[in-house]
C-alpha cells in the first residue's frame, strides 16, 4: 500500500496562539483514518493545515507522495484534496444541481450520475436551494460535491454531527462506498461508535499533539484510553 | 406626447443607470466592497469614446473597444492594490477608492483638458424615427434596445450558466470556493473587472447622448449608489428596476418640476430606505 496522505510534525498558529505542536499522521490508500479528541484539541485545525486553510508555519504535508506543504486550499483542492468542513459550506441560494455543477472537475472519476447513485435524496431534490435542504441533505450534498473534485483524500469534519440516527446510518453506508471506490478518508468525528464502524486506525490528539495511535480493534478492546483521552465511553 | 418622451427618455436614461448600477452591485456582493471608483470608470469609458471617435475610428469600434481598455485598467488596479485592502473596514475602501476616482478624473483632465466635448452619434443611427407625432432619435431607441438585449443576456449569463453560479456562489463564500479548488483571487479580479467594464459601457453609450466633461463620472456614481440602494445591495433585478424607476423619476420631473428633477431621485431613495430599509429586492 503507498499513502494517500502523510503530515509530519506540523506546527500551525492563530495568530500568536500555538494551536498545532507537532502532529505526524498517514492515511494509507483506501482507508479511513479517525482523528479523535476533546472540543478544542486541535482536530479541525489539523485539517485545515492540510487543506492550507491554515497554512502550517512548520512541517511537511504531502498527497499522494507530492509535497503540498504551503500551497493555498484552492490548489491542494486540484491535486486531490477535499476537506467537507463541519458548518459545510453549502451555498444556500444556489440549487442543489448548481451546488454540484461548479464543483464538477475534469478528470474526476465521479459523474453526476454517479453521484445521484449514492446520494438519491440529492436527485429528488436538485431544483431545490440549498439553503431548503435538512442538515442531513447539506451534508450529504457537501460530500457529494467534494466527491466531485475528483479527490484522492476526502477529510471529512464531523460529517453526523448534530443528525438523527436515521441519517447517521444512511450517511455511514455512504461513506463506506466512496471508499470502497477508492478514496482514502481522513475523518475527524465525536461518535465513537460510527467511527469504530467505519475506522482502520485511530488518532488521538490533545492540545495540538498526537498522544495515542491504535488499530480499530485495538482501540475498542482499550477502555482506559477512552477514558483517559476522550473522558466517554461509548 | 411630451410624458411619452419623457418616459421614454426615463427608460433610456435608466437603462444606462442599470448598467453603471449593476456592476457597483455585483463587485458589492462578491466582494463586499465599496467602490468609489465606480463613477470614475463610467467617466474613463466615455473619455476613451470620445478620444477614438475623435481619431476617425468608427463608434462600433471605439464602443467595445473603451469598454475593454477600462476593464483591463480596472482588473490591473484590482490585482496591484485594491484586493490589499478588502479585509480592511469599509471606510478604509472608500479613503482608496476616492483617491483612485480623483486620479482618474485629475488623469483625463490633463489628457483632455477641462472642458469637455461631444461625440457625433454614428452615422448609421443619425437620424430620427418619424410616425405621424412621434419623433424619435435612432441613437436613444439603439442605447435602449441595445441594453435591454444586454440585460438580459446578463441576467441569462448570471442566472443560468455556471459561470454565472460561480460568481454567485462567490458571493455567499470564498473559503467554500477555495476548498472546492476555485482560485478565488482571479475570480475577483475577473469579476472586477467586469464590473467596471460595464461602467465603461455605460460611458460609451451615453457619450453621443450627454456628450463628455470631466466631472460626468461623480454625477454618475451618486446616481449608482442611488440605484443600487433602491434595489437592494447584490441584486441584479433590483438594479434593473431600480436604474428604470429612477431614470423615469427624473426624466418626467425634468418636464414638471425641473429644478427639482435630481431632489426627487433622492426623495424616492430616501423613501426607500424608510420604508424598506434593505431595498426592492435587497437580500442583505
């Protein structure tokens, strides 16, 4: 397997405020990576350094084996890096079809057709505005239109937070078929039973730093790291 | 009769107000900028009109022709300085783009000199249209045809193509954009561009109507602000019925009341704002 995704000892600040110390991190091809830890430890900031949102002053960021440490979001977004923010970015008053169309890029392996495969819901509802459609329908259009670029690596930020159970599980189904088509995903989530469903491996991060690393079956077996780390018990 | 003309010139008046408006609007809401400058490329079109004109070449040629030249002028003051500023507050927008609009008015005074001038209505469009009472200038039926062609071509190319989506969706984020792979910092240097372009247009048309003087680009702009208050800040319709409201307001008071003709523009903005505080069609 090569890596789809690795980060090493990235350091990235707001303002004066230290707020990434060193994390170091892969994603392997076809699997999907959990980063967990508490509010504020530092899990979205992770992924907006990699996407160059938040641009890391230090450390190395590389996709599919190219370095892409210091570019800009739109153009690590071209070399096959989405990120689905947490608030989405759903434009409201554009329809659901326009939402996909603009994000629609030559040499991306998904079609609308496709698209509409996985993400029915989307179909019935494409002449209506964003701003109209259920959180559970933004997010689904959010990774859609993601999937759309053509991504190698999709990093996802809290994909269910906040949705019904229903949704939960029609979303985790989702998830699993984009990777099944070959996207490696990097996944930042507080529900610890959606990512032990979906996760190979696991990430802890506390204050801007990585301090624990398991294998799925690892991490469910150990209660006292989720204890110690995430203060739940799922 | 003389409301009928009066009307009409309200509408080709309007018209020309509509396309000076819609580019304030547009550049407003993709990029949450006031431009004062917006006057001074209205005035930059007329000037590069009137001096083409002046050298023989043909009005169909220098029409486009000084669009073009101001918005590549606007695209390249947007790329060197303005996109520096846009963070920042919007009274640090004004403070910038007054300068930039006192520049260009200073710049066309000392290539133009002070006075101004008239530019001949091309020769296809010189006459007028006669049925029985009504008697009509070419040239002012051409300004209004042609820029309602172009309206709607705008509202289509806005409305319905994905260049058009991308512009609007611009306007809702740019962080989204960016993460879709877009590079936003051309998209508003292009969209500046246009903007200004159409200010530029807007100069050409009305240069054969209200001929040139250095001073056409303030009158001008306080007229776009106007417009695109009434309408509603972002929105093309809005600029449309607006930019025709206003021009008919003022038209028909120049024939009732012409020493009150440009108050009442602002007596309607007033009202406006009065009542509707986000205009006829404002989203914000």
């Amino acid at each position: 397997m090569s890596e789809a995704l690795r980060i090493e000892d990235i350091h990235s600040y707001y303002g004066k405020s230290h707020i990434i110390q060193g994390v170091s991190l892969k994603v392997e091809e076809g699997e999907i990576v959990t980063l967990l830890g508490r509010n504020g430890a530092g899990k979205t900031s992770t992924l907006k350094s990699i996407s160059g949102l938040l641009p890391p002053k230090r450390g190395h960021v590389w996709i599919s084996g190219e370095e892409t440490t210091g570019w800009p979001a739109y153009r690590t977004a071209q070399n096959g890096l989405a990120l689905v923010p947490e608030h989405r970015g759903i434009f409201g008053l554009l329809t659901v079809e326009e939402n996909l169309r603009i994000s629609q890029r030559r040499g991306a392996q998904w079609s609308l057709a496709d698209i509409y495969q996985i993400f029915p819901r989307l179909q019935e509802r494409r002449k209506n505005s964003g701003g109209q459609l259920s959180g559970g329908e933004q997010q689904m259009l959010a990774i859609a239109r993601a999937l759309l670029g053509g991504p190698k690596v999709l990093m996802l930020d809290e994909p269910v937070e906040g949705l019904a159970p229903i949704i939960v599980e029609e979303i985790v189904a989702q998830i699993k078929k984009v990777r099944d088509a070959g996207v490696s995903i990097l996944l930042v989530e507080q529900n610890l039973a959606v990512c032990a469903e979906l996760a190979d491996r696991h990430y802890i991060i506390e204050l801007g730093k990585v301090v624990h690393h398991a294998t799925s079956a690892e991490f469910i077996a150990d209660h006292t790291v989720r204890d110690r780390y995430l203060g739940v018990d799922a | 009769m003389i409301y009928l003309f009066q009307v009409l010139n309200g509408i080709g008046l309007g018209m020309l107000y509509f396309l000076l408006a819609v580019g304030l609007s547009i550049i407003f809401g993709l990029l949450q900028f006031v431009n004062f400058a917006h006057g001074a490329f209205y005035l930059l079109g007329a000037y590069l009109t009137y001096d083409l004109v002046e050298r023989d070449i043909s009005f169909w040629v220098a029409m486009p022709a000084a669009a073009v030249i101001v918005a590549l002028v606007a695209g390249l003051t947007e790329a060197s300085l303005l996109r520096r500023i846009y963070k920042l507050p919007h009274t640090f927008h004004i403070l910038v783009t007054v300068g930039l609009a006192l520049v260009i008015q200073e710049f066309v005074i000392v290539v133009w000199g002070p006075l101004g001038g008239s530019v001949a209505t091309p020769k296809s469009l010189a006459g007028v249209l006669i049925i029985g009472d009504f008697i009509y200038p070419y040239y002012r039926i051409f300004a209004i045809c042609f820029t309602a062609v172009l309206a709607f071509v705008l509202y289509w190319a806005l409305e319905r193509t994905r260049l058009g989506a991308i512009v609007r969706a611009g306007s809702e984020s740019t962080e989204t954009m960016a993460l879709l792979g877009y590079d936003t910092l051309r998209i508003n240097t292009a969209v500046f561009a246009f903007g200004a372009g159409l200010a530029g247009l807007a100069g050409a048309l009305a240069a054969p109507i209200r001929g040139v003087e250095p001073f056409m680009g303030v009158e001008a702009l306080s007229v776009a602000f106007v417009v695109v208050v009434i309408g509603g800040m972002g929105s093309y319709v809005g600029a449309l019925a607006a930019g025709l409201l206003v021009g008919v307001i003022q038209s028909l008071m120049a024939t009732i009341w012409p020493e009150g003709a440009r108050l009442m523009i602002y007596v309607a903005m007033a009202f406006v704002i009065v009542t509707m505080p986000r205009g006829l069609f404002g989203r914000v």
